[in-house]
C-alpha cells in the first residue's frame, strides 16, 4: 500500500452544518429513525480507527466483563499511548515543527460530559488527563501548562515523550522543513474509539499527538468535541481521523451523529460527512480524512476520501479489520 502522498493545504471555505438546503439535496434522505427504545438489541461492541488489535482487545475486556464503554475506551486507546511503534499518539509520536510532542485528547460519555486536553507535553495518557478533566473539575478543555500541571496534581508522571526514532526522522526533516502532511502515513494513526456496553450506553475516546511537524500551538480536530468525536446516546456515536483542520470546518463527528438522528445508517452517514468535505475543497485529493461511526442499534459504518484507511470492529461476532470503503 503507498502510504506516502503529499498533501497540500486547502483553502476550504467554512461548510455549514445541517441546513435545511443541504439535507434537502441528499437523495438518500432515510424515512426511519435509529433511536432504540428498548434493550432487546443491545449487543456490546467496540470500534476503533486504524487497525488497532491491541486497542480493541483491550476495550473488549472491559465489555465483556460488564464494564462500562467509558472503561472500554479509555483502556483501549491507552493502548496506543503506550505503544512508541504508534508514532501518532501519546509516547513516540512525532513532534511539532520544534521538536516537541504534544498531545490532543477528548472524551464523552453516556450522559454527554465530556472533557479534553490540548497541547499537553510530556504526559503519557492523554486520554486518561481529559477523563479527569471531565469528572474533576468544572471544565470541559484545559490546554498547554495548565493541563500539564493538572495532569501532575492528578498523579500522572513526567515523561519524555520524544523517542530515539521519532527525533532522528525529526531531525531529516529539519533538513528542508516543508510542512507536508503524510496521507495514511502508518496503518494505525489517531485513535479514535466508540463502544457500546452491556446496558447499551455508548461512550467515545480519541487521540493523537497530531500532525508531525505542525506548528507549535496548532490543535486540531482529535481534541475537539464535535469534531475528533461526538456521542449522543440515544443515536450513537462517531470519531474522526486525517487531517483536522477539514474535519473541524465541518464539526464532523457531530454532523455524523446528527445524521444518524434523522434516520442514516451509521455508512451513509459517514459517506455524508465526507462528502461535505469534497464539495468545498477543489483539494480533496491531496488531503485524507476517515469517519467511523456507530449508532445505538449497534450497526458500524466508515468512510474515508483515500483508500487505505481501515477500522477495527470487535463484537460477540468476531474480530476483525474492515476495510473502508473510500470516495477516491
Ligand atoms: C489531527 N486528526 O491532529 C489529527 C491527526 C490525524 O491522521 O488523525 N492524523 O489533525
């Protein structure tokens, strides 16, 4: 698979989410609404961007044992923090343009609290600082020092998050220091996860140490509630990864979400969000954003702009990758 295409930056225009004229043109408008009333159907399952088998083992355990999905995705992507052979989240991601890693994270839950953490250096488990966030104070985003210092007052250790590997390639950029984000740049990128639990509540986790060399201080989409990630649950859920500044313009995961709230399948859905993309940026072809999404019947869909992008689905039925269907 060639994961090494250049992309250029867009001068995409800001979409409007959900107007009236837009929703009108969509020939698949549905007629049936997702909204489950009853338990009958809840089946637990968990799905994560990228191909990620550890990270969704990890929730799965948390769900088969009656764990709550917010339990199941915080495990899961910490999975991924963890992992420096992920060189783009948590430990052994790829720095900013000056050398430092920093990290973006959010999480929702079943009620809709949700809280995250921007540009925060030095901390492993940025997934698990947003949950505090969330739960522990009476804020919904802390960013750069503050929520560094946070993490500390929480307990979190201070850790060197820029690995051998990552400075070296760091390094070799340096050489011609042109910002060119990298489609598909690994088969697992930002983690972005939704689970249903055993009580059919849904919760969602995503994160990401961003795009490698960005500027310092630049956040995109992963961190931002609504765009990286959005759960409602009564309808469900969606995550994002790619290029965040495209999935911010158009509040992606919660366009995804608010979709599925009129009645389209989690797939048409995300073919939705990424359509929107493409409408108003003549550059789709040079930039990669994928969306997953789940709804609270537990259907699965996911679409990205470029082939390559794949998603990990864990179920009572099995285990698998699946790879996304794509507009190019
Ligand atoms: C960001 N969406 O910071 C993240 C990066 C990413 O594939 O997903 N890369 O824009």
């Amino acid at each position: 698979m060639q994961r090494r295409k250049f992309l250029k930056k867009s001068g995409l225009s800001t979409a409007g989410i959900l107007s009236a004229p837009i929703l009108a043109s969509c020939k698949t408008e549905p007629k049936t609404k997702n909204i489950v009333t009853t338990n009958s159907t809840i089946k637990p399952i968990v799905i994560a961007t990228w191909n990620v088998p550890n990270a969704t083992a990890e929730a799965w355990k948390v769900l088969e044992k009656k764990g709550n999905a917010l339990d199941a995705v915080e495990a899961g992507v910490k999975m991924e923090e963890a992992d420096i052979n992920n060189q783009s989240v948590g430990k052994g991601g790829r720095p900013d343009r000056d050398g430092n890693v920093t990290l973006d994270a959010c999480i929702m839950d079943q009620n809709g609290n949700c809280g995250a953490v921007v540009y925060m250096q030095n901390v492993t488990h940025a997934i698990s600082v947003a949950r505090k966030v969330m739960e522990d104070t009476p804020h919904v985003m802390l960013a750069g020092l503050g929520a560094e210092k946070f993490a500390y007052d929480k307990g979190f250790p201070k850790e060197n998050l820029l690995t051998e590997k990552s400075k070296a390639e760091w390094s070799e950029w340096k050489k011609e220091s042109k910002y060119a984000p990298v489609i598909n740049i690994e088969n697992h990128d930002t983690i972005g996860m939704l689970a249903i639990d055993t009580n059919g509540d849904i919760s969602g986790a995503c994160t990401t140490s961003g795009m490698a060399y960005k500027m310092a201080g630049r956040i995109g989409d992963s961190p931002v509630i609504g765009s990286g990630l959005f759960v409602d649950n009564e309808i469900g859920g969606a995550t994002a990864t790619g290029q965040g500044e495209e999935i911010v313009k158009t509040v992606g995961s919660f366009l995804v979400v608010e979709l599925m709230r009129q009645g389209w399948s989690p797939q048409k859905a995300c073919e939705e969000a990424v359509n929107r993309i493409i409408k108003n940026d003549p550059n789709y072809k040079d930039i990669q954003v994928g969306y997953i999404a789940v709804n609270k019947k537990g259907e699965t869909g996911g679409y990205c702009i470029h082939p390559g992008f794949s998603y990990r689905v864990y179920s009572e039925e099995g285990h698998e990758n699946i790879t996304s269907k794509s507009y190019l």
